[in-house]
C-alpha cells in the first residue's frame, strides 16, 4: 500500500494568507442576495413556483442557519453560491475575489514519476501550455478525479506540485476546477486526441507519454503570444477557414484577423466559421456579419422584469439617447423611429404596473449582399454558449448560412447582466440576469441549448471534411 501511494497530498493554507481573509457577516450577505435576487431576477417567477416553493424555502432556512455561524469571506461565498445554483441559470454567478486567498493543494510528484507511469487512461500524461511556461502532469486519484499538477513554471508563483486544475469526467467532457478561481457557475473542459482546452480560455498539447499530431501542434501554437486561438487556413482553392475559439475580450483581435484575411474570405465560393468551445464574452461576431449577412437581422426583444432597481439601471442605460441628439452618422443604426421608441419606453418605465417590459432590440442593417462567399457554414458544439449562442440564433435569418455540429451548452434563456448586485462584503461579486429572451416562456433553451440545422454525430476531427462535401453538394 505504501508503494502504491509512494506520494504526499499536502493541502497547505499558509497563516499570511489566512490573516488577510476578510471579515464577512454572511448572513446579512445572504439575506442582501435573497432580497434582490426575489425582487429583480428575471428568472425568478418562472423557477420558484407552487412545485418547487418548498424546496426553496427549505434551502433559505438552512444557508440562514449556516451563515449565522459565519464570518469568514471564502465560507460565506460558499453558503451563498448554494443559493445561487438553485436557479441553475449560467449567466446567474457568484464570484469570490481575493487575490491572498487561494486553496494551494500539493501534490510531491515531479516528471520523473509520469515518465516510469503507465496512464490508465488516454487523458494522463504530460501536457504543456502553447508557450512552455507551464509543465503539467495530469494523473487519476480517488474520486474519479484527474488532477494537473505543476512540474515545471517559469512564474515563481506557481510552485512545484502545485495542482492547478482538476477535472471531473462529464456529459461534456470534463466539470473544471481551476486553481485560485472561485466561481457558482460550472465551468467545462474537453480533451481533443493530443489536446485539452479549458472551455474558451486556454488551450494544452500533450507531450507524454503520446506526443501531438503536427495538426495539433498546430493549433497549439495558435494560442501563442495570446491570439486565443484564431486561426485562418485555405482549405482548398472554393473554401476558407476561419477559427474563433473565444469572444472574451477579444473583438481587436478578430477584427485584424478578419480584415487580414478579407480578400481571400471574399474570394472564396464557401466559408467555413468555426466556434467550437466558445463560450462566449464579447460581440466579436459582428466583425462576421458582411460574410453572412443577406438581409436586415432583427435582433431579439428581451424582457425586463420590472422592479424598482431594474427601471433605473434599464433608464441609466437609455439615458444617452433620451438626452443627446443621435450623430448622422449613427442614424444608420439607429433610426429616428427606434430611438423616439426608446424615449418613450424610458418615461413609461417608472410607471408601468405589467410584470415584464419589452425591449426592442436592435435591427442590423445591410448594405449590400455579397455575392461571394455563397455558402457559409457555422460550427458549433456543446461548450459554445452565451454571445456565441446568440450568434448562432441570429444566423438563423442568413439564407446562405447552416448550422452544423451539436447543441450547445445552454445559457441564452436569461441575458448575461451588465453590472454587478452589491453586496455587503466587497469580495462577493454577484451578476444576476435581470432580463429574459423572448422565447423563455415558450421555448426554453438552458437545458438542452440550441439546435444545430445539421446534427454531427461523427468524431470531432472528421466534421470540417464532411461540411466541406456537404456544402458543395447543397
């Protein structure tokens, strides 16, 4: 027995980093959460209703009873983040931010040990990141849990035996767990043969005991010196290849690839848009739209859920158009009879008895339709979700696009919040949806997401090849 667990599990919380944990009256943040959660999330009407009101109250009543006892700010993050995952909405999130509070769990195993190691399974190994600042050794404990240990880091903050993720095996992967990153929401991984992305922030490539495929290497290297990805390829002399793995702060980037690679996206009969692991951030995608577009694209007209605190964010927001004129040059996007509609919705607002408000959402127009690309297809999977799933649901009204791949992870049924709820305690970040999408009521997506035009039910490696064929047979 003692050869078979020839290593130490330390887990380690240094006294410095406990002496600047901060002091936290968790019940008053708890109550703080629940009062505004009740009053102003969208999504509270339709999920805690006669079927389920009991077990809501009965959860309140225990977090009360345990953040009563507690004062300390990592804990409390903990009691409240139960609260939130009830809801079960991905754009619904607590976040615990404290750089000096970070769980640092060591595991002494070095290279060497993986390197006499036979894995049991594909995904055990060592794995480095696209620049080989980091060395990892990823290996299976107890629990069904394969932990990715530090062997090698240029950052001196990141010390040997460090754990720096762990993965649990999911319907989509794998359930992440990131060091230092304390968050309600899941967050997902996925091995691809010689390579594990971290849903769509980071990208690792196998070195042992399997080394990766030149095409893997590849991509690797894309998400060098921070390019997150983005790729560009001619695939044959009709078809070109666009890669976007992230819109997370990331529209400069794409923008340059886009316009880079303009002539050549225009000189192509297909083109290929490929978002696989997405999950969202920013609205990138518009940099796509001339490749696509080929009519006016009527975005979604979200719901308010009305409260005294959503009138005046959603007022605050339309406070630019209500008090300064709208440049000229702007008219193009927004029409003199959309803003006059906003002008009203902002003196209805404090006023309005209904539930729900909508909000007109914003039509793209189109100046020309491009007569090449003629096809376009759009590749998404399980881990796109968020502005990535918006994309996809707004390509629904392109002619020349069609969706392939596999539904997507779920997260467009309440929008993502554009601003935090304060909350007493200042390392407690709570982002909570205070509108719904106009299909919620009706055609709900968060379980199951959105539906591809095409389902691909073949290995991930094989679905470019078969678009291309697809395409050109349509």
């Amino acid at each position: 027995m003692k050869k078979l667990f020839a290593f130490l599990i330390t887990l380690v919380f240094p006294y410095l980093l406990l002496a600047r944990q901060q002091s936290c009256n968790c019940l008053e943040n708890l109550n703080e959460a629940i009062t505004k959660t009740e009053a102003n999330y969208a999504g509270f009407p339709t999920k805690v209703t006669t079927t389920t009101k009991a077990a809501y109250e009965t959860l309140i009543n225990n977090l009360r009873t345990k953040a009563g006892k507690e004062n300390n700010e990592k804990n409390c993050f903990n009691i409240v983040k139960d609260y939130i995952r009830f809801f079960k909405d991905k754009h619904f999130s607590l976040t615990y931010l404290n750089k000096d509070d970070s769980d640092n769990e060591i595991v002494n195993l070095d290279e060497s040990y993986f390197k006499i190691q036979k894995p049991s399974k594909d995904i055990e190994g060592i794995w480095t990141n696209p620049d080989s600042s980091i060395t990892l050794g990823i290996k299976k404990f107890p629990g069904n849990e394969y932990k990715a240990i530090i062997l090698k880091a240029k950052d001196e903050k990141l010390q040997k035996g460090l754990v720096y993720f762990s993965l649990k095996p999911h319907k989509k992967g794998y359930l992440l767990k990131q060091y230092n990153v304390f968050n309600s929401i899941d967050f997902y991984a996925k091995q691809r043969g010689g390579l594990l992305q971290l849903w769509n922030f980071a990208l690792f490539g196998r070195t042992f005991p399997r080394e990766m495929t030149s095409e893997e290497k590849r991509e690797l290297n894309t998400w060098k010196n921070n390019n997150n990805g983005l790729d560009f390829k001619q695939l044959d002399k009709e078809t070109s290849y666009i890669k976007i793995p992230t819109f997370f702060n990331n529209d400069n980037k794409i923008e340059k690839l886009v316009a880079t690679n303009d002539k050549a996206i225009r000189n192509s009969k297909y083109l290929i848009i490929d978002l696989r692991g997405n999950g969202g951030g920013n609205s990138g995608w518009s940099f796509l739209l001339p490749y696509v577009i080929t009519n006016p694209i009527k975005q979604d007209n979200p719901l308010l859920r009305i409260s005294k605190d959503n009138v005046q964010l959603k007022r605050s927001e339309l406070e630019a158009f209500v008090k300064n004129p709208m440049p000229e040059e702007a008219k193009k996007y927004f029409p003199d009879e959309y803003v006059a509609r906003l002008k009203k919705i902002y003196d209805e607002l404090p006023t309005t008895k209904d539930t729900f408000y909508e909000i007109p959402g914003l039509t793209i127009p189109v100046d020309s339709v491009l007569s090449s690309p003629t096809k376009v297809a759009l590749i998404t999977d399980d881990l796109c979700g968020s502005s990535t799933e918006y994309f996809f649901q707004l390509m629904k009204q392109s002619k020349k696009t069609t969706r392939y791949g596999t539904n997507s992870v779920g997260m467009m049924d309440y929008e993502g919040p554009t601003s935090t709820t304060p909350l007493p305690c200042k390392g407690l970040i709570l982002m909570m949806p205070v509108s719904k999408s106009s299909w919620t009521d009706k055609n709900p997506i968060d379980e199951n997401g959105f539906t591809p035009d095409v389902k691909l039910n073949m290995q991930g490696n094989q679905w470019v090849e078969y678009i291309i064929k697809d395409l050109k047979r349509l």
